[in-house]
C-alpha cells in the first residue's frame, strides 16, 4: 500500500520588484494561478464550471473543480479536495527585488494525468502579468521535478521549451512499512492549520484529530487521484490514535484574510503554528505525520496550509 504524488519547483526570475505579505504568499499563488488558467482554457461565455457542456474534459475544470468535472465523489464527501498544494511558505513577508530569484513548489497528486503543461503555461503568462499586490513582473526561468528530499530529478521546462517526455515516475512512499518503536514525537505546525472535530474548528490538535484527518485525507487522495481508498481498519486504529496523550503544546494563532476576486468576500486564512509533543505507541502513526508535510492537513491545504514536519524523540 503506497502513497504517490508529484512534486514541481518553479523557479522565477524578478524583473522589478515583489511583495508577499506575511501568511498570503500561498493564497496569492493559487487565486492568481486560478484566473490565469481559467482565461487559458474556458470559453468566453463559460460563467461557471458547474454548468458547463464540456466540464468532464475541460482541464480548468478537473483541476480546479473537479466534483463539476467527474460526477459524485465518495459518499459524504461534499467537495472534492484538489488534486495540487503549493508551498510556497517560504516567501511569506519577504520582498524580492529586481533580477532576484525566487521559487515555490507544487505538489500533484493526480499520478494519472497530473497536467502539468497546464501549470506551467499559467504560472509563465502569471510571471509575464505581474503577482504580489504591486503585480511584480517576472519570468518562469525553470520548472524541475524533485525527489522527496529535495534533489533534481528532471528538468521538464528550460525556460522557453518543455520537455515533457522526461518526467520521471511520482514519488512512492511505503503505507504498509513495519512501524518502529515510537513512543515519543513532536510535531510542528509549520504553516496555520486549522483541524475540525465534530463539526466545528479544534482548540488543540489533540491526536485522535490530527490522525483523523490525516488518514481521511489520504484515503481520498488515494481515492480520488491513486489506486483506491486506504486498507486499513480505520475504527481500529483511530481508537488506538485516541489513546496517545497531548504531553507538551507551544502553538500560537495567526489571524489573516483573503478577498475572493470572485465573490467579493473575505475568508479568513488563520490558524495555529508551533510545535506540540505526543506519547504513547506512535510507531504506525509515523508514516502518516510524514505525509503531512507534502499534502498539509486540516482547511485549506490547497493554500498551503496546514504543512507539518515530525521528529521522532528518543
């Protein structure tokens, strides 16, 4: 049982100057990216993908709105997660200046048709348009696929050409491993995260809620975009998740908001960031915390919320 997804790092080069502002820098991405693919792609007197003629083969669509696209989901599933994150963290309160260089990475986890001529003929017209609340002009340098620390593997786009035919296969991380003995990990909440339980937002990532969610997400993923739901008995092991006891919790709330150019209104883009400590028997929770990292947990991933790191403690 494995978890595959893609990652994509898009380098840029400024040609004026850019301003992300502290916990935006993922939200500008996505809201900008979303426009630009849309005019890329949909007909002119298309108003809304959930009324369109053509949605099962539209890519703005599959990518974008993909429960318009491809019919009913899992039972109970309102919305289908998207099949991307961006991480783009990094460059939150930073300002880059002219002729400097700067990147964020994508993660795709639709290993079937990832479209990532999509992503990059968007992101390359989105540099040439400007992005940032000063619209900054830019241009995609660069587009290279990454192995899961980090490291070129391919590169799939130079600059001015792509070369699609060489990307390599997605990263595979093992499910089903024989867990080690941990009795003992932190978690840090790199970016805001905001978890639900029962029906409303969590005070506290206590880790009956952090595994929950992060096993649910990945079963739809998987679901959705992979092979098929998680083999797992999922009773079994989030009561076995409730027994691990919340020993240590340093987090901190940030409060932001984002202005859909669509609606007109502001939805909030806050949550907890910091570190917590867990014990117990951890050891067959450990490859599910590690996936946090690459496809977030909780609202708003496809923001880049919700990205986490693990280490385990002796």
């Amino acid at each position: 049982m494995t978890f595959e997804f893609y990652r994509f790092r898009f380098q840029f080069r400024s040609a004026g100057t850019l301003y992300f502002p502290p916990h935006k820098s993922g939200n500008i991405v996505r809201g900008a990216f979303g426009t630009i693919f849309r005019k890329l792609v949909c007909m002119s007197d298309c108003v809304d993908a959930k009324g369109c003629d053509v949605r099962a083969t539209c890519p703005y669509a599959c990518v974008f709105e993909p429960k318009a696209a491809r019919g009913e989901g899992p039972s109970g599933l309102a919305d289908w997660p998207r099949s991307f994150v961006f991480r783009a963290a990094h460059l939150d309160g930073h300002t880059i200046r002219d002729g400097e260089h700067f990147h964020f990475d994508v993660h795709i986890f639709d290993v079937h048709d990832p479209s990532l001529r999509y992503f990059v003929l968007a992101f390359a017209q989105l540099a040439r348009g400007g992005m940032g609340p000063g619209r900054g002009l830019a241009e995609l340098v660069a587009v290279d696929q990454l192995d899961l620390g980090g490291a070129t593997v391919e590169q799939v786009f130079d600059g001015e050409r792509f070369q699609m035919g060489e990307i390599a296969a997605p990263i595979r991380v093992d499910l089903s491993e024989a867990p080690s003995r941990v009795n003992r990990a932190r978690v840090r909440f790199v970016t805001p995260t905001e978890l639900k339980s029962e029906h409303k937002v969590a005070d506290r990532p206590e880790f009956g809620v952090l595994f929950g969610r992060l096993r649910d997400r990945v079963s739809t993923l998987r679901t959705l975009y992979g092979p098929g739901p998680l083999d797992i008995d999922f009773r079994a092991m989030g009561e076995r998740a409730a027994a691990v006891r919340m020993t240590e919790c340093e987090l901190k709330r940030t409060d932001a908001d984002r202005l859909s150019s669509r609606s007109g209104q502001r939805h909030p883009l806050g949550g907890f960031v910091g570190e917590v400590e867990y014990q117990g028997e951890l050891g067959e929770f450990v490859v599910y915390l590690r996936l946090g990292k690459w496809v977030g947990v909780g609202r708003q991933t496809v923001w880049g919320k919700g990205e986490m790191e693990v280490t385990e403690l002796a």
